[in-house]
C-alpha cells in the first residue's frame, strides 16, 4: 500500500517510518518546515513533483494514495481530514481528532457517510501495559468495578517544554491541556471502565508559568538570563544534557551542542518559562460519572518529576493499582478481616522498544491490519473515540463556568444542527 503523509514532525515520521518497516511506500508529503519536508523526501524517497509545502496542494491533486497519516496540529486537522475522506482516503488520524466539538461529531458523520476507516490515535490502547490492565479487569480481577483514581503526571520539564515554550502553549491555537495531552485518559477511563460517560465537574488553572512568578530580574531568554545557574527551567539544562533525543530533538535538526545553543539562543524553546505567551492550565482535576454507575477521579499535573500515568481501580472483590513508571501491576483481593492475610500480585507487562510503551508499534499493527483485511475493526477507530473528545471538552467547559456539564446535553447542543 502507499501512504501520504501530512505533517512530517515527530509523530508523523514514527507512523511513517514503521509503514515502510512493514513494507508499504509513502508515495507523497505536506509538511510546510523545508528541512523537515526535505528529510522526509530522503528517506523514503518521494519524487520532487511529490513533496508539498502545503496539504491543501496535497489534498488538491488526484488520489496518491491508499490512505493518509495526519499529523499535523491540533487545529488542522478537520479542514484535512474531511477533503481527504472525500477524495478517498482512509485516515491514521492524530489525535486530538479536534479541539472544536461541532468538528469533532462532523468528522465522525463524514466517516460514517464516505464509508472510510479513521483510526485515532489514542495509542495508549495498544501499550501491553494498560492492555494487561484491561484483561484483568476483563477478567474479574477486581469483580465489578466501583471507582477509580487516575493521575496523569505530565512531569515539570515536559510540561515547560510542550505547553509553555512548545506548540500547545495556548488553547485558542492548539487545544486545551485536558484535550491535547488528556483525550487519551479520557480514552483510557471509558475503554477501562466500559462505558458511556454521563457527566463531569472540573477545576484548575494556571498557576506557576506567569510573569509574577519569574526570579527577580529574570530575563526574557535564557541567553540573557542572569538566573541561569538558579533556575531549573534554564533552557541550556532541560536540553544540552539530552541531546539527540526527546525533547532536545524537537529544537533543531542540527543535534550538536552548536546547533542546539543556536537553537535556544534565537528559537522559542530558549524562552523564558514566566515570559512566555501560554495560557493553558498546568493543573486541573476532573469529577466524572458514568453511564454505569462507575465515578472516577482525574487529576493531570505538570507539578512532578516523573512522567507516567498512575491508577487505582476499586472493585467490589478487590483494588488494583497501576504504575506507567514502574510498569508494575498490583492486584489485591479483598480479606474478611484485618489479621487474615489478603490475596494479592504484581504483574510486569512485557517491554517494548516503540514509543508510549509499545502503543506506536501497536496502533500501526492494528491500522495496517485493517486496510489489509487482517481484522474487521481497530481498537480506537472514530467511532470509539468521539466518546473522549466529547468528556474532555465538557470537563473544559466545566471548568469555565464552574457548571456540571451533561454529555449527551453537550453532544445534542454541539451536533448537527436541524437543517444543516
């Protein structure tokens, strides 16, 4: 099969690289950064009159492909993602599919309409560690689950790399931090918990990345800065010592510590971490009720050293509680008193070597599977992950109005309107 690529940043060439690794072509590519586009157009060998600047240019041509990885930013992909379903294409779709409801709904209509497979990639489905959380609970591990407290911990130097400096620093550009980085816990929460979603409360706010919080005479760049020994958000630490991998990798091609010094000297990653433009939160939990009875807490953090998702799932027989960073799950059934020793395990999921502990690997398994005829579905085609856009933009809207929102109120009043 041949694949068009729209956008050519990290996650894009991931998709892309494990494409070909399977034995299929990119036969086109968009990505507007001419290096980028150019690295793109070298290592998988797409002819000149194939490489574009724009996917519009792209999308504008006659069908070049099989089907397309999307993976640009979060607020283009439905004025991509719906051409490209008209023209023929079956999408791997970045999530989120957008941070704007009435396009997130359309898109799944269109789908639907067009009869094209759009898998979203809430790879965290595929990751043996959170799919041996979902088969003990399959299997009764925890007999009918009650509640469950997640915690995503973004960790502090991710957090100032991705939402402060980085291209999700703001809500009205990208997404709010609870759909960019968490539609995938939203995900997680209804594939885990086996249902609907039947209402939210949230609070938060930005708190620690704004001008009053900056070291007395704090500069505006690092370069400048004179608090660069002090501050552990200076950006020659977050970067220099991991050079040549995430997220130094993100500043420039040139991963020699010349081009990553150029790189914070004159680019936005060399910013101050008070003096930047974001606006969105670096906390926020969220209050959720579902269709079946089941509550759950979610708590996402940028206030952490560790970057890794942690759970605790209470069941009527037992508890089961899970460590991203340990990859540890322990699972223990309920004793009839305090003396008499409790039942109880730890299980560690085998180790991958692809991105967000195997679910890279696994999302493209299940995506190249399905165009191949292997399997009749994959885990998070659209169908199934509206469900998660639709929670963390009602618990964004929550958190606005201080309001319990409803979702199927919020689906109904973001759907398609009569006569539309």
């Amino acid at each position: 099969m041949d694949f068009v690529l729209l956008g050519a940043g990290q996650r894009g060439m991931i998709y892309a690289r494990y494409a070909c690794q399977k034995g299929h072509g990119i036969a086109a590519v968009a990505e507007k950064d001419p290096v980028k586009r150019e690295i793109a157009q070298r290592e998988f060998h797409i002819p000149a009159d194939k490489c574009f600047a724009d996917a519009a240019e792209l999308l504008a041509r006659p069908k070049l492909g099989d089907a397309a990885i999307i993976a640009t930013m979060d607020r283009d992909h439905f004025g991509q993602a719906m051409p490209a379903m008209e023209k023929g294409y079956h999408l791997l779709l970045e999530k989120p599919i957008s941070p704007v409801p009435e396009e997130t709904l359309a898109l799944e209509e269109k789908a639907r309409e067009t009869e094209r497979r759009v898998v979203v990639c809430h790879v965290l489905r595929y990751s043996p560690f959170f799919r041996e959380i979902k088969k003990q609970l399959d299997a009764g591990a925890v007999g009918r689950i009650v509640t469950v407290q997640h915690n995503e911990n973004i960790g502090n130097f991710h957090f100032a790399h991705s939402f402060v400096r980085g291209n999700w620093r703001r809500s009205d550009t990208a997404s709010p931090l609870i759909m960019q980085k968490s539609c995938h816990d939203m995900d997680l929460l209804v594939w885990l918990i086996g249902s609907g979603c039947r209402q939210v409360a949230s609070f938060g706010s930005l708190t620690c990345f704004k001008p009053e919080n900056a070291p007395k005479g704090a500069a505006e760049r690092c370069a400048d800065c004179p608090c660069q020994d002090t501050c552990r958000y200076n950006a020659y630490k977050a970067y220099l010592p991991v050079m040549g991998s995430w997220p130094a990798a993100v500043l420039t091609e040139n991963q020699t510590e010349e081009g990553l010094r150029e790189a914070i000297q004159t680019g936005p990653y060399g910013r101050c971490v008070f003096r930047c433009d974001n606006n969105v939160c670096d906390h926020q939990v969220t209050a959720l009720e579902f269709e079946n009875g089941v509550t759950a807490t979610f708590n996402l953090s940028a206030f952490t050293n560790r970057i890794a998702r942690t759970l605790k799932i209470m069941g009527e027989d037992g508890e089961l509680r899970a460590n991203e960073y340990t990859n540890e799950i322990e699972i223990t059934r309920f004793a009839s008193n305090g003396v008499d020793r409790c039942e109880s395990c730890v299980i560690r999921p085998d180790l991958t070597s692809t991105g967000h502990g195997g679910g890279d690997g696994g999302i493209m398994e299940d995506f190249l599977a399905l165009l191949e005829g292997r399997q009749a579905e994959a885990s998070s085609e659209i169908r199934y992950s509206v469900e998660s856009h639709m929670m963390a933009c009602a618990a964004e809207e929550a958190r606005l109005t201080g309001a319990v929102v409803n979702i199927a109120d919020f689906r109904r009043r973001h759907g398609k309107r009569e006569g539309a």
